[in-house]
C-alpha cells in the first residue's frame, strides 16, 4: 500500500514537472514575433528565432507573423478632378512594424489590420485621384501614383503598428457607359498630335528641298561660269599658238594649203560628186599647182 502511494506521488511530480516545463517554453519561429503578456499586460517582445523561456502560468505568449503580406483590396469607383468616373482596382503589400502598438490598437488581430488598411488605402486613393485630371491620372500611373497612394496610406495607419510597403493600382479602368467615349477622344487627340507632327515635317523637309535646289541652282551656275571661262581661256590659247606657229608668210601659205586639202576632202566624201570652183579660189590654186607639178 504504501509502495503504491509513493508510486503514485512520484508519478504526480514527474507530470507536475513535466507540466511546468511545458508551461515554461515557448517558439518563436522565423518571421515571427513572440509577445509575452502577463494578465493581457504585455511584458516583452521576443523576435529571435528559436526556444524560449517564459514565467508558467502567469505569462502567456501571442505569436504575430512579421513578415509580408499581400491583400487584395475590392475594387471600387472614384471620381477625377474633371468629375471623370474611373474604377480602380488596388492591392497592398504590408507587414507588421511594431508589435506593441499593433497588439494594443487591434488585438494583433489579421482582419482588423486588413479593415485599417482597406479604409486608408482607399482613402489614399480616393484622394489622390480627386485632385488630378483624367489625363492626368492616365499619365501618372505606375510608380508616381504608387508612391504619392502609398505615401498618403501610411500617414493613416502609423498608429496601427503597420506599415504598408506598396500601394498599387492593378487596374485602373473606365466605367463601360463612358469607355467608349473616352477611348475615341484620345484616339481623336493622338491623331491630331500625329497630324502635326507630319505637318511640321513637310514644311521641314520643303525648306531643306529649297535650300538644296538654291545650293544646286548657284553651284551650277559657277560650274557653267568656270566652264565657259576655260574654254574661253582654252581658245584664246589655241589662237596665240596658231598664230606663233604661222607667224611668217611661209608658214601661213602652208597653213592654208593644208586647210584647203581638208576642205577639199570633206567635199568629196561619196560617189559621183562633182565639185564647182571660182578660178580664183584656194582650191583651184592648190589643184593647178599640184597638176603643174605632176607635169
């Protein structure tokens, strides 16, 4: 009896131990932080990986994921600066900043934070898009929208513990009564930008075409002076070698014997020509002199 009564003791402690052990330790995994709180007070914040000790019984341990999250944020309708209907479709990267505060303000409680951001995000949103022109919007989306959305969010939920790491806009879109319309007007003002652009370049391009055809007109012009002025050059020197050549009388007379020869020649080029000449032309006179010596 009594050796069943100290078994029994024994294995009591064992649990009770092993019970306090178990109540005592606690994991903080990656990405995690391990809030201890003592009677819903908290008492210290445990970021380091790994196995941890805690007071058992008293102290208890909330687990709060620190790392990134996405949440999608239902797309809703807002109104340009020019009352320009528009549908924007947002999403937001976000994670918990401070434990502390985020356990005091929602309870560290996902859903809440998600509401917080939902509100705020949207706001942002809301806002920005407000104080800017359809075309303005339209040309600042992407990372100027982001930033000035993300900027604006994160001034609203500082208290939270939160922080929002990107803001964006997945889709930005036009209601289907109004689509239509808008589309054809920027059609409309593209093609005009692209009409004045082909203008610009056709007056461009005649200009450069008139100045080329004044360059060719004068650079032709010269050329045909420049021509003219050597062959006048060309012929003045020919006459000066002609007439240093034949500069006495026995030159000359030989000169024109040889130019009559070349005449004659030429005139009877072909069959049955019969040639006419006064008595007293060069011809003659060449032809009588060459019979006289053949006699």
């Amino acid at each position: 009896m009594k050796k069943a009564i100290k078994t029994s003791v024994i294995v009591i402690f064992v649990v009770a131990v092993f019970v306090v052990l178990f109540s005592s330790l606690y994991t903080v995994g990656y990405n995690n932080y391990g809030i201890v709180k003592q009677f819903g007070k908290i008492v210290k914040i445990e970021s380091k990986p790994g196995l941890h000790v805690k007071t058992p019984f008293i102290e208890d341990v909330q687990l709060v994921y620190s790392g990134r999250r996405i949440y999608d944020i239902p797309a809703s309708d807002v109104i340009t600066k020019d009352k320009k209907s528009m549908i924007a479709d947002d999403y937001v990267i976000w994670q918990v900043q401070d434990p502390t505060k985020y356990y005091k303000t929602l309870g560290a409680v996902d859903v809440r934070a998600e509401e917080r951001i939902d509100a705020a995000v949207y706001n942002a949103t809301k806002n920005t898009i407000s104080s800017m022109t359809q075309d303005e919007v339209i040309a600042a989306r992407g990372a100027q929208l982001t930033d000035t959305i993300t900027k604006e969010a994160n001034s609203d939920i500082a208290e939270y513990g939160v922080v929002i790491l990107t803001a964006e806009i997945k889709a930005l879109d036009l209601p289907d009564d109004n689509k239509n319309a808008v589309y054809e007007r920027m059609i409309s003002e593209r093609q005009n930008i692209a009409a004045s652009y082909k203008a610009k370049g056709d007056s461009d391009a005649q200009i450069i075409k008139n100045e080329t055809d004044k360059e060719v007109t004068i650079t032709l012009a010269e050329a045909e002076k420049d021509a003219e002025q050597t062959i006048a050059e060309g012929e003045a020197e020919y006459m000066r070698i002609l007439s240093e050549a034949y500069n006495n009388a026995e030159k000359a007379d030989f000169y024109n014997y040889i130019r009559g020869l070349d005449a004659l020649k030429a005139s009877l080029k072909g069959k049955n020509n019969t040639l006419m000449l006064d008595k007293d032309s060069e011809l003659v006179r060449i032809l009588y002199g060459q019979d006289e010596k053949a006699e």
